[in-house]
C-alpha cells in the first residue's frame, strides 16, 4: 500500500476542521461537531486509500469508483443507492464500501448508523438474490470512525429490558466497544 493509514485518518481529521471553519465564516448556523461532517467530504481520503487497496490487489484503477461519479448501485427495496466506493470488475460488483463518522450524540447517532448500515446490507444483498446487480453477492464494507473522548469511551444511558435481557454483549459496553 502507497499510503500511510494514519495520514489519511489524520486528513480526516484536518479536512473536517476546514469544513467547520468554513461554515463558521459563511455564517452557516449548523454549527458544532455537524458544521465539520456535513459537507460530506471529510472521508474522502479514506476512499482513496480502500481505492489503492484494491488497485494494489490487481484491480484495474478504472474499475475502482470513489469520489463523485459511477457510485450508484440498484436496491431492492429503493431504486438504487450511492456508496462511497464501488469496485466492478469484469462486469461483477465486487465490492460496495461506505464510510460513516460518529462525532457527537453517540446514542442517537450510533442507533441510526446501526439501523443505516443494516439496512443498506439488506437491501444490496436481496437485490444480488435477485440478480439485480449479477449472480454473487458483492464484499460489503461498513466503516465507522468515532472521535476519541470521554463520551464515546462511556455507555450512555443504562439499558431498559422491561420484555426481553439485552444481549450481554451491550450491557457495560461503550460506544467504541458497540461499533468495533
């Protein structure tokens, strides 16, 4: 691999900064942890690097998308979705990453990533069952980032089990611990 992992993580990091200060300047009220995240482009050296990782394996570099464009794949269950990598070779889907960062409200954002990435899985999956996107099911890549701190090191609210035990897994785990 031509990249150095942790300089791309550290990109991350430095263009989510620019992203938060330039909403700041543009008076842009989305302010917080969100102003640095929703310009969408703080993970894109992250694909680059799963790109080259690809490119390193064989892949030719063409069929390897990330960035803005051929990222769209068919659904089952919605018309189709853009992933933040995509990989077809010889006119199979090889693989479909997506990147997701956890910056804040872990709970909440946590639940909505699970609940996302599930969905999504599901929904490429059948469609692959109904050969909507070839005859193989394609290697899905689901990558979260969570900022490091006392919160995300901590377990939120204790669990409520008023039906059913929680699975032992969850319970004393912390956000970092859930999405590992």
């Amino acid at each position: 691999m031509k990249k150095d992992p942790r300089k791309e993580v550290l990109a991350l990091w430095k263009l989510r900064s620019k992203a938060e200060k330039k909403a700041r300047q543009g008076g842009n009220k989305d302010l917080g942890l969100r102003a640095g995240v929703t310009s969408g482009r703080h993970l894109d050296p992250l694909s680059q690097l799963v790109r080259d990782v690809f490119v390193d394996a064989g892949i030719p570099p063409e069929n390897v998308h990330c960035g803005t464009r051929n990222l769209e794949i068919p659904g089952f269950y919605r018309p189709q979705k853009k992933w933040d990598v995509v990989v077809v070779h010889d006119g199979v889907l090889v693989a479909a990453v997506e990147f997701k960062s956890i910056l804040g409200s872990y709970g909440n954002n946590m639940n909505n990533r699970t609940e996302e990435s599930l969905g999504n899985a599901a929904d490429l999956l059948e469609a692959a069952e109904q050969g909507l996107i070839g005859t193989r099911p394609p290697w899905l890549g689901f990558v979260f980032f969570m900022q490091d701190d006392d919160k995300s090191r901590g377990g939120g609210k204790s669990l409520k089990q008023p039906h059913f035990p929680v699975d032992g897994a969850f319970v004393g785990a912390t956000y970092q611990q859930r999405a590992s």
